[in-house]
C-alpha cells in the first residue's frame, strides 16, 4: 500500500516559450510563432528528380523539379537550426500494392505507357516509390537531419492512412510550411488536407516546382491564398525565422 502512495504521475506538458516572426506574404503579412511552427518538405526523391529515376526514364524532364532544391535546402537548414521541425512527405507504397486501388495504379501507369508503383524500375534501381528502396529515398543533394520525421504515404496527401497528423499534434504544431513537388499535385493536395484538419498553411512559392505549364504553378499559388493559407517565398521567410525573437502569441 506505501508503494501505490508513494507513486506520482504528471500529465503536465510544458508548454513551448513563443517565437515570434513576422514576414511578407500574399495576401497580406504574417506572424506566426515558431515554437508551434513545422516545414513540410514533399517528395524531393530519387524516382522523381534523379536522372536515374521513374519520372525521368519516363520521359519527363527533371529539371524544373530540380529547381526547387536550392531553395529548399536553405529552408531545411534554417528550419533545423531555429528548432523547427523538419517533417519529410515520402512516397513509400507497399510492395504488393496492396492498398493501392487498381484505377489509382493504372492512371499512375499513364494507360501503359510507362511502369507504375512498385514495378521494377526502369533504371535498375529497385521498385518504384517502394519504402525502403532506392527510388523511394530523399535525393542526395538534401540529407535528411538526425532529428528530422519521414512519413511515408501512398496518397497525393500525406494524410490518409498515415501517421502524420499524430506526429504534427503530438508536438502541438499549429502552423505548417509547405515545400517540394509537385505544387499542382501531392504539394498541393496536402496542404488541403492540412487546413481542413485546422492547421495554418504556408505555401513556400519559390521552394516548390512542378513538372506542369508555368500557369498551373499559378492558378495553384492563387487558389492557396484564396481558401486555404497565404503563399510566401524563402528570401522572406528565412531571415525573419532566423532573426525570430520571444515573446507574447
């Protein structure tokens, strides 16, 4: 009986000191506290932007994708040294496809014309958007951080059926930048999701790319600061992270 008294637990979670930074954005200029505060990086992989990987050995051009990792490394690196977490978005389907629907495969398949999620790559380089395999992996040229989350998923959002809203609440997150490609798709279709589970959303224009008509790139950015969350650029962003400053939120 001395031992059950003698036991204490504490539900108590201490709350994060505010860190305030205020930076431009459309449609207007944004404070947000970056104790509360993630960057959201969405698949910058090997099977996308390599030479070597599926998109490219289909046929589409990996450059305007590579476009975006200057601007996101700086990001990321900023992001990690503000204490910001740093949470990757990953394709990583299961090897048998089997959540995958077989409509869902064959548009990915483009009717065809090219190998689909979990084929074997064309390049040689184990399966396609497999967890685990090379194809799946962050490109080189943006090391993932020691203290950084990886979510895979096998939807454009990175949501459904995934562990990323918990490992976003758990840490009492409210406000989210996003980052990475394509903006028109899984950038886009997370943010989305995001906001309408409550979370503040900031598109970070110039650390995203796509593979789509310039325009697309557009109609994305507007229809973002119309409905779900304001669209920003890392020249802003980064220095008014770094120079954040405590206080009241």
């Amino acid at each position: 009986m001395s031992d059950q008294a003698d036991r204490h637990m504490s539900f108590v979670r201490p709350l994060p000191v505010p860190r305030l930074a205020t930076f431009a954005a459309d449609p207007a200029p944004v404070d947000v506290d970056l104790a509360r505060s993630a960057l959201v990086i969405v698949d910058m992989q090997n099977d996308f932007i390599h030479p070597d990987g599926w998109f490219p050995a289909s046929g589409i051009d990996p450059a305007p994708l590579s476009a975006a990792v200057p601007a996101v490394a700086v990001l990321a690196d900023t992001a990690r040294r503000a204490g910001m977490p740093v949470v990757w978005v990953n394709w990583g389907v299961r090897p048998d496809r089997a959540n995958l629907p077989d409509s869902f495969v064959a548009r990915a398949a483009n009717d065809g014309a090219r190998p689909t999620y979990a084929d074997p790559s064309p390049a040689g380089q184990g399966r396609i958007l497999v967890r685990g395999d090379w194809g799946a992996d962050v490109i080189d040229e943006l090391p993932v951080g020691p203290a950084d989350l990886v979510v895979s998923k096998h939807r454009p959002s990175g949501f459904p059926d995934t562990e990323l809203d918990s490992v976003l609440r758990l840490r009492d997150l409210t406000t989210l930048f996003f980052a990475g490609v394509n903006i028109d798709r899984c950038v886009l279709a997370t943010l989305i999701d995001a906001s309408a589970r409550g979370y503040d959303c900031v598109l970070v224009a110039d650390a995203c790319a796509t593979s789509s008509p310039p325009h697309v790139t557009d109609a994305v950015c507007h229809i973002v600061r119309l409905l779900y969350g304001v669209t920003a650029n890392s020249s802003d962003i980064c220095p008014a992270i770094a120079g954040a400053t405590a206080g009241k939120s």
